[in-house]
C-alpha cells in the first residue's frame, strides 16, 4: 500500500529552529522526524510514501540518497505553489499516480497507531473516507468529530470554539481514502481536506473514524518537539528508543546530563543540561545550567537558559540569563543574538 505524507509547511511554530533545517528533518532522538514517521508507516505495511512538499527536496534527497527510508521508498512530489491539505494531497497523489485506497499522513505527528488497523476499518465499513481520531483534554485546537455507533461521523468541525465541540474526539492526522476522494478535490486549486472535502465526504455519509488511545504527538511546536524527543528517550513509545548522548557528541565527565538528548557532534562542557534536547553542533560552555530548552547555537560560560529555543545563529551570552524566550526572535527576521 502506498502513502502520501503532507511535509509542505513553513514550519512556522518551530521558528527559529526551521529557519535552516526543513520540519520533518528535525531530529526526534537522533533520527529525523520524517525517518520516525516512515519506519512507523513501513512497520504497518506501507511500501512507498510520496511526501508532498511546499518548497525543495533537496535536503531529503540528500538525507536519503537511494530513494528509499527505513527499507521503504520515497518519491517526491513539489508543489508549484501552496495548495493546502487537500489540494497537496490531489496533486502528491496524482505525481505518484495512485488509485487505488491510499494512506495519508501529516508529517508533524508521531504516534505508535497501527496503520494495518485503520486499513482493515475502513474497508469492513465500505468507508470512502477514515479518520484516525485521539481523545484530547482540550479539542477547540483541532478538528473535532461527532460519531454514530457504527463509527460514521455526523459533524466535521474544524477548531470549534471553547466549549462547543461536539466530542473530545480530535481528528489525529492520519487518514485512508478511495481514490474517489480525490475527485472531490479540485486540481491545482487550494482547498482544505478537513474544511472542505471531509464535510462533503460526510454529507454523503461515506466518512469514517476509528478513535484509538495509542501515542499520539504533534510535534509542530517547541514545547511538543521537546516532549517527542523525551518521550523516545524515556521509552514511551511501544518501538522507539533513543540513547540520551549520540556517538559523535563531546560531554565532559564532569558535565550533569539529566533527562535530555544531546544531539551529533554537540559539545557539553562541565555544565548542567535537564530536561533538554540539545540538537547536532550545539554548544554549551564551562558552568552553564540549562533546563526545559532546545537548543542549536552556543550558551556561553555561567549562562543560565531555562524553557527557550536557541536556533542554529542564537547565542546566549557568558553569564547571561535568558528564560522563556526564542533567539533570534523569529518575528524579527534578525539573525543575531
């Protein structure tokens, strides 16, 4: 079975961390995103995924130069201009040929779902369309459903307003289609698959969705990204490990390395790093102390850095106390300390 997943975003919610590494290419225990993603997708019977993306595949290409992830092969389909959801999905679909019932993906999540399951679900309810769905505190950030007993979704409601959802019951990012779904979508235009083709699909009453309470992340945003990479090292996740210190990194003995990732040929002087992901070439300096971050640039001598992002140009200044902030600012387009 072939897959589309959905990595055409700017990475927005990440900055200043996607300002020079592509979303997907980000490291979740030493590994990319997109690599985590696809070894789950090939576990699940997934043998090709064409990822849809919004600018160059360069970096993927170069990340995986035989065409091929975790043992599973990957093409790429470059969209001429944003599309959105389901408009990325027609035209990645479309370059890749498929029609047949296709598995899509959004590319910030991270779950342990069986995609052989959803599969098997979707084809015992003759859906036209399925929905993976999670049961979240809070569903006004996401698409909400309503369900009959038969799991045929009544209401699609995308980001509802506090309160008003009909369910807690959020649409998780992962869906099965016919290839009739994508004659719904109109080519080359931009369109939403969970504001426009889903509520059509519904109308029609070939929408389905199967609720599951397997690990679920989306790793869109920093303080997310960072609980991905400690929930890999904490062994959370029902395949998925990591070792606290890559190979290549440089950690003194007298460095405190405390439920955190330190990322490919970072350097750790005698500092105290807690609960942290510190990602590959990222620096911290002799007596530094930091706590809850994620970092790619330099912490100077004696900083203290709690709950930040430091991207690849942020440095933090010997001595310097920085707390809750992103450097460079991301809305400043400055690439300075």
């Amino acid at each position: 079975m072939r897959a589309v997943v959905l990595v055409g975003g700017f990475g927005t919610r990440l900055r200043p961390l996607t300002s020079t590494i592509p979303k997907p290419m980000l490291p979740v225990g030493h590994l990319p995103i997109i690599e985590r993603l696809v070894t789950s997708l090939g576990r699940s019977g997934i043998t090709e995924v064409t990822l849809a993306l919004g600018f160059k595949p360069e970096p993927f290409v170069q990340a995986f130069p035989d065409g091929t992830c975790a043992g599973v092969a990957m093409r790429y389909a470059v969209e001429p201009e944003p599309l959105d959801t389901a408009g990325a999905i027609r035209f990645a679909a479309d370059a890749a040929g498929i029609d047949e019932t296709f598995v899509v993906v959004n590319g910030d999540i991270l779950t342990d779902l069986d995609v052989s399951q959803l599969v098997h679900f979707h084809r015992a309810h003759a859906a036209e369309a399925t929905i993976h769905l999670i049961a979240v505190p809070d569903p006004s950030a996401f698409g909400v459903v309503a369900l009959d007993d038969d799991g045929r979704v009544l209401r699609f409601v995308e980001k509802p307003a506090p309160g008003t959802a009909p369910s807690n019951l959020i649409n998780a990012g992962t869906y099965v289609l016919e290839p009739s779904v994508l004659q719904r979508i109109p080519t080359g235009q931009k369109v939403s698959i969970e504001r426009a083709t889903f509520p059509l699909v519904a109308g029609d009453g070939g929408l389905f969705a199967m609720a599951t309470d397997d690990y679920w992340i989306d790793t869109g945003r920093p303080e997310l990204y960072l609980q991905a990479n400690l929930d890999v090292l904490a062994a959370t996740r029902a395949h998925d490990r990591c070792q606290p210190v890559h190979e290549t990194a440089t950690v003194h003995p007298q460095a405190v390395v405390e439920r955190s990732v330190v990322g490919a040929h970072a350097q750790v002087a005698d500092a105290t790093i807690t609960g942290s992901v510190l990602l590959p070439g990222a620096v911290v300096e002799s007596g530094a102390v930091v706590t809850d971050s994620v970092l790619m640039g330099r912490v100077g001598a004696g900083a203290v850095v709690h709950n930040c992002v430091l991207g690849a140009d942020g440095v933090v200044a010997p001595g310097e106390h920085l707390r809750d902030q992103r450097r460079p600012d991301p809305n400043s387009g400055s690439t300075g300390t």
